[in-house]
C-alpha cells in the first residue's frame, strides 16, 4: 500500500508541474498510467487474497460441520446405550411377572365351565400379554442385539429372499414390488440373517405406508467399494423435520407403532459396519437406503 502512496504523490506532483509549467497533454496521461498500473497491481493481489480467504473460510466450515456431526453422533450413542441399558433391565423385570400372568390366564382358559364373556376376557389377557412379550422382546433386541456373523454374500439371493417374505406381510393389500440390481455387483460384506431383517422391516414399513396400487422398489447398486441397497414407496413421506428422528428409539409416525422398528434396524447395521440412511422422495414417498462394504473375496 506505502508503494502506492508513493505513486499517487509522484502524480500529484507531475500533474502539478504540468498546470504550472503551461506544456502539452502529454504529462496528465503519463500520471494517470502511473497511477493506475500499481492500482490494478494491489486490486489483482486484493482479489487473490479474498478468494483465498474465502477458500479457507469454506474448508473450516465443512470442517466444523463434520464436528458437530460426530458431536452429534456421539451424543446419539451415549443416550441409545444409556437407553439400552435401562430397556434391558426393565424387560427382564416386567417378562417374569408378565409370564405369570399369562400361565394363569391359560390355566383358566381350559376350565370348561366359562361363559363366552369369561372365554373372551381370558382370551384378551392372553393377547395383550402375547403383544406385551414382543415388545420386550424388541427392547432386548435394540439394548443388546447379537453380534453379527459376517461372510461374503451374494445380494440378489438376500433380495429375493426378502420379496418372497414380504409377499406374506401384505395382507390382501394390492402392492406391487419390482427389484433391480445392477449387473456385475460384486459380494457383499454381511450377517445375511440380520441383513433380510432389516430389509424385511423396511419393505412392511414402505408396504405400510403405499396406497393400494402403488409399487414398492428395491434396488441395489455399486457405489465406491460399498453396496447401497434401497427400498423406496410413493407414500406419503415424513415431514422434514420428523426425518433425523427416525431412528431415535420410541419415535414413529404410525398410530400402532412401537417406534423400535427402525432403532434396531440402524442398530444391526452399525454392528454389520454399514449405515441405514432415510430420505424424502420427489414428489412423494420414503426411501430407506442400507449401505455396507463390498466383500473383499467370493462367496
């Protein structure tokens, strides 16, 4: 900048001389050349400056954000495994009372003196103390699911494994599945029991959610050395801001649900060194997407 000063005071002073000396044009011209070749000099060097500024001002951003994002993550961790620990506990507490209740429910339901309003009141303990142990069986899954068995396996078998069984969850509803995968998948890394009961979950979710009609998708293709297996419907979507609490456990948007469901599903698949990831569809409708490693050998 003191470079600069120093040739606007040299202009000042030749355009000064000029006025006073009475000669030609000539002299203005040369000034205002000195003075704007170092002011194009400093506005090039100001504007590389600025963009470097403005570089370095967008790494630390994304470096911050990716911050905040294991912050997050590490506080999602600690409130599951805190979570976790109490829904083990309360399972094995309320399962024995809730086993007794059920014996005695079926000892009463053989006695064969009961009047059709005692056999109907028998039969909704027995029931709901059915419903009851499923649930505390879904807490002992999300608190400490098994760990996985992981071996190199041929997605396409798992796929077709998981329509066949979704073709029973439809319960007369008029959905359509198609499935693709892409040609020259390779294997992929993973518990292929645990796999068919994420995937399963998530295609009765997406059945769920369609109108009669519509047509559930499930895919599956290559993406830099990871697999990406996608189940997408044309429901009616989640609203943006329900979308990062979808696997908080206890969280859902269904009237029944237990909110378990998609808590243990990204629970399997961390264990599996994958990740289960959700996303609002254009115009309408979910896709669930679970990624994991391609296997490093055949199957």
């Amino acid at each position: 900048m003191w470079a600069l000063g120093v040739f606007a005071a040299f202009a000042a002073g030749a355009i000064a001389g000029h006025a006073m000396s009475g000669r030609g044009p000539e002299w203005p011209a040369v000034a205002l050349v000195c003075v704007a070749a170092p002011v194009g000099v400093v506005l090039v060097r100001g504007r590389r400056q600025l963009l470097r500024y403005r570089k370095r001002a967008e790494e630390l951003s994304g470096v911050y954000e990716k911050v905040q994002a294991n912050f997050e993550g590490m506080k999602r961790a600690e409130r599951l495994s805190a979570l976790g620990q109490l829904s083990a506990g309360l399972a094995h507490e309320i399962r024995n009372p809730l086993a007794s209740i059920s014996g005695a429910a079926g000892i009463l339901q053989r006695n064969e003196g009961l009047d059709p309003k005692q056999q109907r009141c028998i039969q909704i303990i027995l029931s709901e103390c059915q419903r009851l142990n499923d649930l505390l069986t879904n807490f002992l899954n999300f608190a400490r699911p098994r760990a996985p068995r992981l071996r190199a396996v041929e997605i396409g078998s798992v796929l077709d494994n998981v329509v066949a069984l979704a073709g029973h969850g439809i319960r007369g509803k008029l959905v359509h599945f198609e499935k693709s995968v892409e040609e020259g998948l390779p294997a992929v890394e993973c518990d292929p029991e645990q796999l068919e009961q994420v995937l399963l979950n998530l295609m009765i979710n997406a059945i769920e959610a369609s109108p009669e009609g519509e047509t559930v998708e499930l895919a599956a293709s290559y993406e830099g050395q990871r697999i990406e297996v996608r189940v997408s419907d044309r429901g009616h979507g989640v609203a943006a801001a329900h979308v990062d609490r979808l696997f908080d456990p206890f969280f859902t948007t269904k009237e029944h649900g237990t909110g378990l469901g998609l808590p243990v599903a990204h629970q399997i698949m961390r264990q599996m060194g994958g990740s289960l990831l959700a996303r609002n569809n254009t115009p309408q409708g979910m896709t669930f997407a679970v990624v994991l490693p391609a296997a490093q050998s055949e199957p």
